[in-house]
C-alpha cells in the first residue's frame, strides 16, 4: 500500500465533549464502545486511572505504552474480565457494570488475547464454530436425535466459517488441531474466532507479536479489510510501531497506567512527552 | 457399538500442496449411520443368540449386562470430566438415584398395569413400555438431582467441586437409607435394601440402551451443544469472551451426565436384582472414573474399552476379590506414570473413517513408505 491511499484514508479526527477524538463521519451515531474515567487497583497498585475511550463505529484506534503500561489491563476491563474500582463503561449505549463477560460479548464486544487463548484441542473449524453458537439456533434435542434442520445449520455454518477463514487463506487448516498451528496462524485465527460472534468492535492485544515484516504488512491490510468489509470498530494494542502508524486513526498513550497523550499517529509521534515515556527508547523515525 | 465418533484433524499440517491429483473415496453421513446402526444390530442379535443357544452361559451373560451398565456409567461420567474437565467424585450418587427410582417406579406400576414378574421374562408390549418409562423415569429423577447439586458446585473449581460432589452422594446414601422412616411407609426398604426387583434387563434391551445413549451423547458432543462444553474445557475465559454462557453449558454438562448415569443406575437395579445404600458408596464412583481416566479423559472408546476390562478383570479373577481394590490402585499408577492422558488420550473411533482410510486403500504402513519416498525426494 502505498503511503499516499494510507494518507487518503486518513479522517478528520474532531473532538466530543468527552476528552475523546473520534473520526467525522463516525460522529452521527452514538460511540459503539464509551469508557468514563475508568480504573482499577490491584491490592496497593493503581494498574489504571481515568481512563477514557470513545470508539467510532468504524474507528481504527490504537493503544500503546511501555510494557506494564497497563494495556491489557483496560482490555480486561472492558470486556469484564476484572471488574473497574471506578468509572463506568458504555457497549452500544448500555452500561456494562455487573454483566458477565459473556452478555458482554453479545453486546458486541469481542476480542483476542496476548497469550493466545484457543481452543486448542478442537479444530480450527470448530473454534470459528464455537464463535457462531449464539447465532446458531437448533435445539439440543433436534442436534441429538439429528433432525434434517441440524445438518441443513451445520453445513450452512461450517461455509461461513470457511469464508471466514479465507480472510486469512486459512482453508486447508480447517481440519487442523488449533493448538498444533504455527504462531502466526493461531494469532489470526483467534481474531477469526472473536469475528464469528458478530462484534461491533474488535479489540486485537498484540496482533503482530511474533510476526516477520512480511506477516506483518499483510496483517495490516487484512485489518482494514476487516473493517471495511464487517463495518466494526477495532482497537489495537501493538508494539510493533509500523503497524500503529499504518492502520490506526487515533492512538492513546499509556504510561503507569495513565494517558499521556492521544491523537494521530502523526501528533503522537511529535509529542515530546511520547518521545520521553516510550518512542525515546526506540527512537522516531 | 461405536457411533461414528469424533475424527481429530490430521495432525500433520499440511502446507497446501494438494496430495495427489486422486480424488479420496468418501463415504456419505447417511450410509455411515446405516453402517452403523447395521453393525450394532448385528453385534445384538448374534450376542442374544450365542445366549439363547447357551454358547455364553446365564452367569457370563449378566457380566456382559453389567458390562453394558458400566460403559454407560463411564461414558456419562466422561461427559463432565474428559469434555467439561471437571472433576465430581459422586457418581455413583446419581447411579442409586436413577436405580432406586426406576426400580421403585416399574414395581409400583406392575399393579395397576397388570403385569407380573413372569411378564417379564417372556416380555410383553406392557413391560417394554414400563422397562422405558422406569429408565427414563429413572434418568430424570436422577438428572433433577444433578440440577440441584450442579448450580452451586459448578461455581467452585478442582478440589472443591471433588468435594462438594463427594459430600453430595453420601448424603444421597443417607437419604436412601433412611427415608422409609421419614415417609412412613416402606420405598427403598432402608439398610436391608429393595428386594423382589422384577429382572427387567436382558442381554438385548440393556445394550440397546447402550446403543441409544452412546448414539446421544455422541451426537450431543458433535453439535454446537458439544462444542460449547469442549470450549469450557479447553479455556474458560475464551469460552466466555467468546459468547459461551458457561453457566449454563457447565450446568447442562452436568445434568446430562447425571441423567445417563441415572439410566444406567436403573438398568442395574433390573439386573442385580436388590439395591442396598451401601453398593453406592465412594469407591463405587472412584471405580467409574478409574474407568474414565484409564481409558483416556475425553475419548469415548476409551471408557468403553476401559470399562468392559475392568467389568470383566475382577469377574474372572474371583478368587481374588479381596485385591480388587489393590489391582485398581496399581493399574492407575501405571497409567499416570505411563500413559498420564489414558489408554487412548482423546483419539475417538469413527466407523466410517475407518471404512473410508480401507476403501481408498490407505494403512499405515503405506504411508510410511510414502514418507520415505518423499523423504528420497
Ligand atoms: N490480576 C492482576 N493482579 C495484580 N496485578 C496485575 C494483574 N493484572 C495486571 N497487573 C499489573 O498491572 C500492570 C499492568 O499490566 P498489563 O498486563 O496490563 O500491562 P501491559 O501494558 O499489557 O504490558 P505488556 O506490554 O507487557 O503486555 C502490571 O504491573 C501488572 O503486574
Ligand atoms: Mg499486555
């Protein structure tokens, strides 16, 4: 891709009333995904504090900052997983305080994991299948005496999740253990798994970790062809400064557990408070 | 009377290259299932036979029965150990459970209904249709039961679900035992046990039921019912950010295991005859999962094959039953030291894969020597 469609894709950014950016033309519609001054203390340790997020719906943002930043750690709280000390979280305008990580998901939250989670003892297929089971509707008793309506829903859905797969030209591991998959490949097929539950945003911990330049290059299209086909929102956590530059629209900057900056990836590279917390490190291109 | 079970992917990855321009013999779902259902037929008739021509005497006859209740008992025991990965220890709870009850509910029918012990050794269409409604009778009660004691045991892990489900089948022991003088008048006939069962199962009803139930455990773990409980095993937090409502999956995991294993309670009820609290007891249910873990958690042809052995082993070794429990002991150690996933680890037996791997010609000392020609390459 050259530099020039990237910066075509570029969007106006405009700030809400809230401390967040979001992109133009999401601004008619209510944010898919709205964090309030959210955190979280661990015993004496304050691992987040006031933390905000508005994600558009078809918004690509990016989360970065040193490690133990803190960036898994709102993943966690926004999908559930641990419970805010403080602040409340908004999925499609419904407040999430007290629901399980499952209703979570039904509202439209899905994600990956930094230490690949998988299934890994079912199938590639049957991952994405798992996916799909609150969109499959057959009863138990008509999957266990295998009524027609069963095999007409299992074949309907296993073209689904082969479709899916061909995203990522996965096909040929349909029938693969997950947990015997190359690296990589597991880290795309858990964002395959988290697709087939239908979200509205897609939270990727770590995308390309582990991941040669090349494998890299073609996660960063397949990211905006996720968005741009599926029409969702998706925020990322990556290290990997290429593809935070490449794909998001806005990035935040985290650092002990604190913002300390948010903007375009242009902005955020010329701020001298990044420079210092964490791109210093690495140095600014 | 292995259903067409679970094939685990090739582990070989294959890196696309296509093997072989041949195209593979497949065999269709619908003639696997005829295969099957023909093959376990076959496997019932020609067994009822042998019985019938007095080729299995009356005596190994009910040691098959009980062979077929055990298998029942292990693969319903299976479905929350080796696919939900739990760990209850009470078993053989929902085993008298279902027992006592299918006993209880075919006996106090046979009035109303008619029929006499003698009915059921010629069998009629009334005790067919008792000798069902009892085990299903039987399998509800004892599902009721895996309901009550499911919801607040699934909310704990490991050692404490062990614990709670252990505490839970000896108080069921203790009901059995005592609720004669509770209700006031005779059910379970308390310490001396229920006598005068009518011998309801047979060779061929008891593995019928066998049939049906592997049939429907299988085709439940092969549906998106299944892979929901497969998921829980495999990582709970993903399950879950996945959209799995692991509540009520872990729950229905449960009730289904409690439900077959009441089944096969009922069906031990007919073939021994008298049911006392005290053969359900702790050991019992570590026995039934002895089963589980030998044959491989998670691999249904594991815990057939483990528990026909381990039916049949202390049978033929009478004399030595006093060491039953030692030999169990000892097994196990071996097992865990040697083989810690099972016998059989999760690989599951699929008739029709089988079928299909002869027809197209593939054993597997053909392919080694593909792989040593592409290895010449
Ligand atoms: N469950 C927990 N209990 C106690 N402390 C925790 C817990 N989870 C996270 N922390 C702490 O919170 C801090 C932030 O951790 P987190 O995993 O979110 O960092 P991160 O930004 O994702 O780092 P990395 O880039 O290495 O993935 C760390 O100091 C960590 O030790
Ligand atoms: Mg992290």
């Amino acid at each position: 891709m050259s530099s020039e469609t990237k910066q075509k894709r570029r969007p106006v950014i405009v700030q809400m009333e809230s401390p967040n950016l979001i992109p133009e033309r999401d601004l008619g519609q209510i944010p898919v995904l709205e964090a309030k001054h959210i955190g979280i203390d661990f015993g004496g340790l304050t691992a987040v504090d006031d933390f905000n997020i508005a994600m558009g719906r078809t918004e690509i943002s990016g989360l970065i900052g040193p490690n133990g930043a803190g960036k898994t750690t709102i993943f966690n709280l926004l999908t559930n997983v641990y419970k805010p000390t403080r602040g409340t979280i908004l999925v499609d305008g419904y407040d999430t305080a007290g629901m399980s990580i499952t209703q979570v998901n039904k509202l439209g939250i899905a994600r990956t994991f930094q230490n690949i989670r998988l299934f890994s003892q079912m199938t590639v297929a049957q991952n994405i299948l798992v996916g799909f089971g609150n969109s499959m509707s057959t009863h138990l008793v008509t999957d266990m005496l295998r009524f027609p309506k069963h095999w007409k829903q299992e074949r309907e859905y296993r073209d689904k999740a082969m479709d899916l797969l061909g995203i990522f030209d996965m096909q040929r591991f349909a029938d693969t253990k997950a947990g015997n998959l190359p690296y990589g490949a597991q880290r795309r097929l858990e964002i395959l798994r988290a697709l087939a539950t239908h979200p509205k945003v897609l939270l990727l911990d770590e995308p390309a970790a582990g991941m040669n330049p090349n494998e890299t290059e073609e996660l960063m299209d397949n990211i905006l062809k996720i968005r741009d086909e599926f029409q969702i929102a998706i925020l990322l956590i990556e290290h990997d400064m290429s593809l935070v530059m490449g794909v998001c629209e806005v990035v935040g900057v985290l650092n002990y557990g604190k913002i300390i900056a948010k903007g375009t990836p242009e902005e955020i590279q010329r701020d001298p408070k990044v420079i210092e917390a964490y791109l210093g490190k690495q140095g600014v291109k | 009377m292995e259903e067409d079970m679970a094939t685990k992917g090739k582990p070989i990855i294959s890196t696309g290259s296509p093997k072989g321009s041949k195209k593979r013999k497949t065999i269709s779902t619908g003639k696997r299932y005829i295969i099957n259902t023909v093959l376990t037929v076959l496997v019932i008739v020609i067994g009822q036979m042998m019985i019938d021509n007095g080729s299995i005497s009356r005596y190994q006859g009910s040691v098959l029965e009980q062979v077929g209740i055990y298998i029942i008992m292990a693969v319903s025991l299976n479905i929350a150990t080796g696919y939900l990965g739990q760990l209850p220890l009470g078993h053989a709870g929902f085993m008298s459970v279902g027992g006592y009850s299918c006993a209880i509910f075919i006996m106090r029918m046979m009035g109303p209904m008619h029929v006499t012990m003698y009915d059921f050794m010629t069998g009629t269409p009334a005790t067919t249709l008792l000798f069902v409604c009892g085990l299903i009778f039987g399998g509800v009660c004892a599902a009721i039961c895996g309901l009550i004691i499911g919801i607040p045991a699934l909310r704990l892990k490991g050692d404490y679900l062990a614990i709670i489900t252990l505490g839970f089948a000896e108080i069921i022991r203790v009901v059995m035992l005592n609720i004669d003088s509770v209700v006031g008048f005779q059910l379970t006939g308390g310490a001396k046990g229920l006598t005068g069962i009518p011998s309801y199962t047979n060779f061929t009803n008891t593995f019928v039921v066998v049939a049906i139930s592997l049939f429907l455990i299988h085709t439940m773990m092969k549906s998106r019912h299944g892979r929901a409980i497969l998921a829980i095993r495999d990582n709970e937090i993903a399950a879950e950010a996945t959209g799995v409502n692991t509540t009520y999956y872990k729950t229905l995991a449960f009730v289904v295991s409690a439900f077959f294993a009441g089944v096969g309670g009922g069906l031990y009820a007919g073939c021994i005859g008298v049911m006392a609290p005290a053969k359900f007891g702790f050991m019992k249910s570590i026995e039934i999962l002895v089963m589980v873990v030998l044959g491989g958690m998670g691999s249904m042809l594991g815990s057939v094959i483990s528990a026909t052995f381990l039916t049949i082993l202390p049978e033929a070794l009478r004399a030595f039953a006093d060491y039953r429990m030692v030999v169990y002991a000892i097994v196990l150690i071996l097992v865990m030291i040697f083989r810690p996933q099972g016998l059989l680890g999760d690989y599951d037996f699929s008739m029709g894969n089988f079928l299909e791997k002869i027809i197209n010609g593939e054993f597997p000392w053909k392919k080694k020597q593909a792989e040593e020609v592409e290895a010449d390459e």
